[in-house]
C-alpha cells in the first residue's frame, strides 16, 4: 500500500517540514549517495580511458556514450516509470548500474567493450531520473514541492562535487578499480535505501493499458501539444545549444587567454558546482515564496549572464565569480522546471515528459559540445562565450515572451 507524506504543521517551514518526513529524507539520501559514487567514478573511468589510449576522441566518446546514447531512448525510458511501480524501478535501476560498473571494475575491458557498458549505464540512469523526480510529489504537499526540489538538488550536486576530490585523494594510494568498486557500493547502498520507501504505483487506467510504443508516442504527442510544456522544452533545449559551450571552452580561456595554472582550471570548473550548491540553499527556503515562472526565466538570465561575463573575465577569480553565478542560474533553473512539471503535467503522463525533455537536453549538450569546439577553432575563447552568453539570451527572450502569453495556473 501506498504511504501518504509525512503531516507538517502549518508553523513548519520547509526544511524542517522535510526533515521530518521520513520517506523524503531516504530518498534524498539514496541520491546523494549515488551521486556520490557515480561522480567518482567518472573521474576513474576517464582516467582510466586516458591512460590506455592517449586519445583525446576517445575521452570524449566516453562522455557522448554515458550523455548521448541514453538520450535517443528517452521515449521509452521515460514511459517505464509510467507503467511500472516507481519504488522497484528505482531499486532495479541501481542495481543494474551496480552490476555494471562492477563488470567494468573486474575485466577493466577494451575501449569498445567499456563503451558499451557505460552506454548501459547511462540508460539504467536515464531510466531512474524520471521515476525520481515522479516520486517527489508522491512523498512530499504540494506546497513544500520547491524545498523538495530544491533540498534533492543541493545534496545530489552537493556529493558530485565531493566525489572527484574523494576518487582523487583515493587513487593516491589506491588503484582505478578500487574507486570503481566504491561507485558500485554506492549504488548497491541507494538500493537498500530506496526499497524502504512506500509503494509508488503508476496512475491506474480506467480501460486496457496501451502497447510500449503507443505509449511513447503519447508522450511526445502531448509534449507537442501543451502548450507551457512545449515552450518550456524548446526554450530549455535551445539554451542548452548554447549554453553547453561553456564545457568545452572554460579550459581554454583558463589556458591560453587567462595563462592560469592547471591547480586554477580545476578551481574554475568547480565554480559553477559551489554556485549551484549556493542556490539550492538559498531556494530551499525562498522558492515558495517565489513565482515559479518568473524564477524560471530569471535562472536563464542569470546563467547566460554568467556565460557572457565570463568571456570579459580579466582573471581567474573574475572568471570564478562569473561562473559561480552561472551555477545560481542553473539552480533556479532546475527546481523551477521540476517544480513546474510536477505540477502541471497529468500524473499518468509525467515520466514522459520528464524522460523526453531531459533526453532532450542531453542531446543539445551534445550537440553544443561538436559547435563549441567548432567556434573555437574558428575564433577565440572569448568570443565562444560571447556568442554562448548572448545566443542563449536571445533564446530566453523569445521563451520568456512565449510564456508571457501562456501563464500556467500555479
């Protein structure tokens, strides 16, 4: 049976409310440990790849493996957890990336092989994020959905950000494979912790469940047909296109433009992670207070501000500010489009849309990636960011006036 949320008092605020509400903290937890793990074991595994082959290609074709591929199933990925009980898919999830990453941790295989694994890897994961983020709602009021949000995001990018420097001080004394059994243990202990939470049953039908594929292509067709969704996809995937530049041009600004040492490129690229964990601080408190439109917009602003600024950026701490506050826009980003969705989206469709935009996403990062490294070669670091800060802008521009004339109900 299935557990209704834990009662808060009307004097609770949200943090304490979620801190008493038992299902909520077990899932946090349980993210945050996965977080951890997978984070550190990235750092393995690039290391890993780098080491065998010497091959910049090969490095990213790690990355596309594990952003990319998934993203061309997300139809699918995303219909599951509208199918099937969100608690065992879920737990089946972390266990399949346990098994994998401890079949990559005992045979260490060839480029290919390991390609393929991480491939499998990533669609478990692409599996699981839906039925996380569908969960939400099931365990927490509606009125605390921003806190939850935001509390999911500060812990989940919280431990990311501490598991490369943990996998770093490991490998000191230990081997890649040691830290790629860690990120297996972490999946196996979210597992354990995930099975203690109620039951999550999907929306029952009231007539004959359609087949896989029907119902894949009911969430694209709705997608298409919503019209805040639909601008909240589009606008969010053309930012991305942009945006994602950032990635690959960040080290090189560090690099030739700023002359920074490696030890100031590491503390760069962990701007935007100290920027993100600041927000959802700051949102966990503050987003229900907050039009949940309006701080959307505002984190699009805000995070393609911090893109053009950084291409001004005459040092390494200015370029630090600039991405810091790249990292508060993309916290209010995310609790904003979560909290939206959540709300707004028919509960028997929510896996969908949630599989379908944030495979959407990862493929403009993808795309953004190739595009970057284009106009890099073409022009400088400086005006990469310009034209990454300024696109993406432009592209908020043109959402924000398509909401303008659609606002939703909350």
């Amino acid at each position: 049976m299935s557990v209704p949320p834990a009662a808060a008092s009307p004097g609770d605020g949200p943090a304490l409310a979620l801190h008493r509400n038992v299902a909520f903290r077990r899932l946090w937890t349980a993210r945050a440990v996965s977080f951890f793990g997978d984070s550190a074991g990235l750092v393995a595994l690039l290391l890993f790849v780098a080491g065998e082959t010497r091959d910049a290609f090969a490095v990213a074709a790690l990355l596309l493996a594990g952003d990319f591929a998934p993203s061309l199933l997300s139809p699918f990925t995303g219909a599951i957890s509208d199918r099937f009980e969100r608690r065992r898919v879920m737990v089946v999830c972390e266990l399949v990336q346990a098994a994998v990453v401890l079949i990559i941790a005992a045979m260490m295989p060839a480029l290919p092989w390991l390609l393929a694994l991480v491939a499998l890897r990533s669609i478990a994961a692409q599996v699981f994020a839906p039925a996380a983020r569908i969960a939400v709602p099931a365990l927490v009021p509606d009125r605390q959905l921003e806190a939850a949000n935001s509390a999911l995001g500060f812990g989940a990018n919280g431990m990311e950000a501490v598991g490369p420097l943990v996998a770093a001080a490991l490998l000191i004394d230990t081997s890649i494979r040691t830290v790629l059994l860690l990120d297996a243990a972490t999946f196996l202990i979210s597992a354990a912790i995930l099975a203690r939470l109620p039951s999550l049953p999907p929306v029952e039908l009231s007539g004959p469940r359609p087949t896989f594929v029907t119902d894949a292509r009911a969430g694209l067709h709705y997608m298409a047909g919503a019209p805040l969704v639909r601008i909240i996809a589009v606008g969010f995937v053309a930012v991305v296109v942009f945006a994602g530049v950032d990635d690959v041009a960040l080290v090189f600004l560090a690099k030739t433009t700023l002359e920074a040492p490696v030890p100031a490129l590491a503390f760069l690229y962990g701007a935007v992670g100290l920027g993100l964990v600041a927000g959802y601080l700051v949102l966990i408190k503050a987003a229900s207070r907050l039009p949940l439109v309006g701080l959307l917009v505002a984190g699009f602003v805000i995070a393609n501000a911090g893109n053009l600024l950084t291409g001004l950026s005459w040092s390494v701490a200015a370029a630090f500010a600039f991405q810091f506050t790249r990292g508060l826009g993309i916290s209010a980003i995310d609790v904003s489009v979560n909290t939206l969705l959540q709300r707004e989206v028919p509960p028997e469709l929510i896996g969908r849309v949630f599989g379908n935009l944030y495979g959407a996403v990862g493929a403009a990062a993808a795309v953004s990636y190739v595009l970057g490294a284009l106009l890099l070669d073409l022009t400088d670091p400086r005006t990469t960011f310009y034209v990454a800060g300024s696109g993406g802008l432009v592209a908020t521009l043109v959402m924000a006036l398509a909401l303008a004339r659609r606002r939703p109900a909350h």
